[in-house]
C-alpha cells in the first residue's frame, strides 16, 4: 500500500485522496496510520487538517481497536462535520474494550453542533440507533429560530415546545419514531439544565418547570397532548 504514495510528495497528500483510496482498497487500517503520521509530522492533510487534528485522540484510540465501522470515519469532505465519542457496548466481554461512535452533524448552526455533541457524550453513553431521527431534525425542530441560537442561555419554554411541536408534526416519523424524538428532547433539556446549574431557563414560564421537566410522567403527558400547566403534575 505504501508504494502508492512512496513517490508522492507528503504535502500534496489530501484527506479526500486518502479517504477514497481507503474505500476502494479497503486498507482502512493502514491508511489511518498514514494519516496519523501525516498528523504527526506536520505534512499534507490541508484539505481537511484542523478536523483531522479535532479527532486526532479519537482516531489514534480507534487505530488500536480490531473492528469499526471504517466507512463511517473515511467520509471524505464530511470529516467536517463529523464527531467521535467512546462508548460502552453491552455485550463486550471485557470491561476495558472501548468502542467508538461516529456522529454527522452537519448543523449551520456551530454552537448547537457542538452543544449536541456535548449532549451526546455525557447522556448517551452507549451506542444509540434510537440517536439518529432525533440527531437528523435537531437542527430543524428550532425553525426559524435555529440561527438565533448562540448558546445555552437561548433555550427556554418555547424553544422546548417550538422543537416538540416540530416532532409531533414531523410527517417522516412514525409514532414510535416521533415518540422516542420526544423523549430524547426532554433528556436533551435535562442535560442543559443539569450542566449549566446556574441557569433559570423558564423562570416566566407558564407551562413548564425544572420540576415538571424532570418528573417521570412528563413526557407522556405532553405527548398526547399539548402543553402541560405547572399544577397538573
């Protein structure tokens, strides 16, 4: 494999060449090594370095892992929006395997790309397939309030219920899909209010509280309905 860029000057060598040779030569393994060395020394990569430098961590722990989804990392121009985080897989046999999920965010938004990836590492520690519709339409479900958003002091009651209603309504989400949305936005709200303590997110709100957020029931309730008042829970 080494012979195909042996005669190629490092600094010419892109992400997007080495991405597309790993895909049609399957020598996904051997060319992270190439692009952890090109990483290293500080040669080539100039399509896509400063991403490649974000996942440096991530992508030396997975050249030492024996299996991964490799078309997921090899992605070509989407290693830009493209996010990494060990998880914890129920059936490993051994404690210490660490495995590796590999998130597409291609949110206009930066803050809530990050903000989500922030989300993701702290609250779905395991590998998620339920993640994906909700990963998909987070973005969307603000409407057009998504580009107003500059960080966590923006969210309050009605970016809750605008993204809830944007759920409810989604036409590509079956029930259960659109059940599931709703109850990862709630989790997604638990999390801000559990990280940034200081904080009042729905100090005038009528419909919602820290409480009624987290009371076991909430998310049934406004999932057959509309929105809850404080006194019903």
């Amino acid at each position: 494999m080494y012979d195909d860029f042996i005669d190629q000057d490092p600094e010419n060598i892109t992400w997007n060449y080495v991405s597309e040779y790993a895909l049609c030569t399957k020598n996904y393994k051997t060319c992270l090594f190439l692009i952890l060395a090109l990483l290293e020394t500080e040669h080539g990569l100039n399509d896509h370095r400063k991403a490649l430098l974000r996942l440096k961590p991530q992508l030396i722990s997975i050249s030492q892992n024996r299996s991964f989804n490799w078309k997921s990392l090899f992605c070509s121009d989407q290693i830009e929006n493209t996010y990494i985080y060990n998880t914890t897989s129920q059936n490993a046999k051994d404690s210490n395997v660490v495995n590796h999920t590999v998130l597409y965010l291609p949110y206009k938004n930066k803050y809530l790309q990050e903000e989500f990836f922030q989300f993701c590492i702290t609250v779905i520690k395991k590998p998620n397939l339920n993640l994906s519709n909700f990963q998909r339409f987070f973005e969307e479900s603000f409407q057009d309030a998504s580009p107003t958003i500059r960080s966590y002091k923006y969210f309050t009651d009605m970016t809750f219920w605008t993204q809830a209603t944007y759920f409810k309504n989604c036409s590509d989400l079956s029930k259960k899909e659109t059940n599931i949305c709703l109850r990862l936005l709630t989790q997604f709200y638990r999390y801000l209010v559990n990280r940034y303590t200081e904080h009042n997110y729905f100090s005038n709100s009528l419909h919602l509280s820290e409480a009624l957020l987290f009371s076991p029931s909430f998310v049934k309730s406004f999932a057959t309905g509309c929105k809850t008042q404080r006194h019903k829970l």
